[in-house]
C-alpha cells in the first residue's frame, strides 16, 4: 500500500474514533479515555508528530532556497519568478473572496437569526502592513529563523544565494555543501512522513472527539455554505487557474495533491506543511526546485485562498445576524483587506480569525460577532488551510510551466515519487561503504 493510501486510511479512522468517543460521551473531563486516551496518546502523538515537520521548516527553505537561487543563476530571472508568483497569488486570493462574497450573499446566510446569543471574543491585532514591510528584511537573520519568519528568512536566502553565486568558483565547494544538506533535509522529509498515518490518525481522533457534531449542527448554514465555496474554489477555480494557465492535466493535479493536503488538514498549518508541499510540487509533478524553493515557502505566507473564503462567508454571514447593510463599497473594502491581510499573518493554526477581526473593524462589523463562529473554526480551519496549500501548489506549477522549469514527464507520471514505506530502510551496503570511509579518514 502507498502511504498516500496509508495517510487516508489514518484519517478515515481517525475521523470515526473521535467521532464515536464524542458520541459515546467518552470525553467527559476525568474519564479514563478523556485523561489517557484522547488528551493522553492522541494529544501527545500528534503534537510530537506536528513538531517534527515543523522541525524542519526552517532548515529545509533555506537550503533549499539557497540551492534554487544558485541554480537559477540568474537575477533577473528570479525576480520574474517573483513577479509572477505574487500576481497569481494575490489573483487567486481576489477570486476566492469574490466569489465567497457572491454565492453567501446570493443565498444570504444568516438572515432572520438573533444576535442575542453572541459570545465573547476578543480580537488579537493583525500586524500593519508597514510593520510587514518593514520586517521582510531581518534586522537579525537568527532571530528570524528561530522565529521561523517566513518572509526575512526567504529575503535573507535569496540574498545570500545571489552573493555566493557572484563569489563564484571560490564559492563552489559552499554551494556544493549547501545542495548536500538540501538533499539530505528531503531525506528527512520522506523519513518522517512514514510515521504521518498514525500520527494523522491521532491527531483528527483528538480534533474530533474534542470537537463533536453539536456545534456544527447549530451552525449548518454557515458551515455548509462556507465548505460549498470551499469546495468549488478547490476543484473549480483553481482547476480552472490551472488549465488556463498551464494547459496541464487537473486531474492528474487532484490526484497528487491529495496526500499534501491530508496534511494540512491535520495541522492546520499551511507552515508546518511546508515540507510535505516541497516534496510533492517538486518529486510528484516535476517542479523544478528552483522554481519551488521560492514558490512554496512564499506561498505559505502570503496565499490564503481558503481563509479569504472564510473571511467572505463570514462576513457576509454577521452582517446579516446583525443586520448591517455593507454596500457596494463595504464588499469592496472587505476583498481589498482580505487580500493585504493574507499578506501579513502567516500560515498557521487559527490566523484567519484574527484576519476577519483585522476585516471586521475596518468594515465596522460588531467584533464579538466572531464569537459566534467561534466554535465551529477548528474545524473549518483544517479544510480551507488543505485549499491554501492547494493554491500554493497549483501557482507553482503554473510558474514553472511558464518558465521551461518543469518535467512534464514527472506530472504525467501518476506514480512518480510516491513514498513506499519499504524505500526507507538503511541500506547495509551504504551503511558498510560509510563505514569504511569514516575509518579510513579515521586512520589518517
Ligand atoms: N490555518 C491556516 C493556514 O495555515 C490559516 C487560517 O486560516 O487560520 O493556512
């Protein structure tokens, strides 16, 4: 069996045990399974399981990067790989509100609900975008990777990549070094993934039995009609994106994509999802790695299709409930701090709420309205952060198709790059050919 095949068999389980552990009233606080089980193995399997793939976020882009700059080898080039990676982000990210905006309020949830029964909510402050702006350039590049700092690390990479290619030979054997440990951090990405389908297993188990379905029963309309836009944006939009723009196959794109995105839906972290992404645009469709050591880490920053949705849905969703008129303007004004907003806050766990109180107090919606959907948005947030990693890998692909940086065999092959459990083993032949190396530098 694949470990695609293994990820979604975890999930599918996972999905039932939670769900009859909430049910079965299992999970009341104190119980054996709530203590050991479901806050016990789950919590701590899965937690474990989400700090090894963040573990290797940082060290895997900026090798990475580093490596695809070198390989570009030209300036000019990577800024127009820039270029357009940003112009279809933030196209994709302008379509998916729009479109959010369009279908909630053509069939305009929340209308005739009451308001009374809003919960408490605070928003967190967004970061401006001047501040963005500003810290793209890392007054300490440490500090940036130890904060995991999307945007500085991926600036301070691409200029130390620009200068080790203008040092030239000298530079070779630091180039040389620095593709080794990219090779070797892969290494490490297809390591880890073999233990992903239990680790999935866990951590939807917990996700589920902590989350039940009576929230979500409360909430049908909102949360149907937000999975509806979802959904089509997924395999509409994007798809559309993709054909338009690449010519390439959405289906064999669907197809390989599944697995990156069972990730990011046990997460809830386009970030941590950053190495299972890398290793599918670039083994599975045949991305260059110039290409998506740039795309990727970029696109788990500033693209958010799926949050935009939410922002959309939910908008429209609250100002019905409270019934405030937005207008023509309001709308306008909503995509436009959506878009700015997926910009500044980074792929991680719970961000979009923070973006809808950044959207809500600019369009003069009641922020403790939040609160309402509050209960439901774990949930939600694993969903559209699978459509956010969706649109970075569908961006890249259309980027490296555009510039000739793309192995179009590989994308039509459906079974390249797939992850067999059996390919990671230590091989004793290398173990031993290793071993005799280490000696004799040892001897001398
Ligand atoms: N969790 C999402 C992501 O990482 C962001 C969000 O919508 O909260 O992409």
């Amino acid at each position: 069996m694949s470990l695609t095949m293994k990820v979604l068999v975890g999930m599918v389980l996972g999905i039932v045990v939670g769900l009859a552990i909430n049910l079965l009233g299992f999970n009341s606080p104190g119980s054996f399974i709530n203590e050991f089980v479901v806050d016990g193995v789950f919590y701590v399997a899965g937690k474990m399981f989400v700090n090894a793939l963040k573990m290797m976020v940082v060290p895997l882009v900026l090798f990475s990067l580093v490596t695809g700059v070198c390989g570009i080898g030209d300036v000019r080039l990577l800024g127009r790989i820039g270029g357009k990676a940003f112009v279809l982000y933030m196209l994709t990210t302008a379509i998916a509100i729009a479109s959010a905006l369009a279908i909630a309020g053509s069939i305009g949830i929340g209308q005739g609900m009451n308001a009374t029964t809003a919960a408490e909510f605070t928003g967190k402050e967004a970061p401006p975008l001047t501040d963005t702006l500003i810290n793209i350039i890392p007054s300490n590049p440490i500090n940036a990777m130890s904060e995991g700092e999307m945007l500085s690390i991926i600036f301070f990479a691409i200029l130390f990549g620009v200068s080790l290619l203008m040092v030239g030979k000298k530079a070779a054997q630091a180039i040389e070094f620095i593709e080794i440990m990219n090779e070797v951090m892969m290494k490490m990405v297809g390591l880890i993934m073999v233990l992903a389908p239990y680790a999935v297993f866990c951590l939807i188990a917990k996700a589920m039995a902590d989350l039940g379905m009576d929230l979500l029963l409360q909430l049908i309309g909102y949360v149907a009609v937000l999975i509806g836009v979802l959904l089509f944006h997924l395999f509409v939009t994007l798809q559309a994106v993709l054909k338009l723009f690449s010519g390439l196959s959405p289906a064999m794109f669907l197809n390989k994509i599944r697995n990156t995105q069972v990730f990011a839906f046990s997460t809830s972290s386009s970030n941590a999802t950053i190495p299972v992404t890398l290793r599918t645009v670039t083994e599975r469709m045949g991305v260059n790695n110039s290409v998506a050591s740039f795309t990727v880490p970029f696109g788990a920053t500033i693209n958010m299709d799926g949050t935009a949705i939410m922002q959309g849905v939910a908008t429209v969703f609250i100002a019905n409930i409270y019934g405030v008129e937005l207008g023509m303007s309001g709308y306008l004004t909503v995509i436009m701090m959506s878009v700015l907003a997926s910009i500044g806050t980074a792929g991680v766990p719970g961000v979009g709420l923070i973006m809808l109180s950044m959207v809500f107090a600019q369009v003069g919606l009641p922020i403790e309205g939040i609160g309402l959907i509050l209960g439901v948005d774990r949930l939600l947030d694993m969903i559209r952060t699978a459509v956010n990693v969706s649109g970075d890998a569908v961006v890249s692909t259309i980027v490296a198709k555009s510039e000739g940086k793309m192995d179009i065999a590989v994308y039509n092959d459906p079974n390249a790059g797939v992850v067999y459990t059996e390919d990671v083993h230590v091989d004793e032949e290398v173990e031993r050919e290793l071993a005799g190396v280490v000696q004799s530098t040892h001897d001398r």
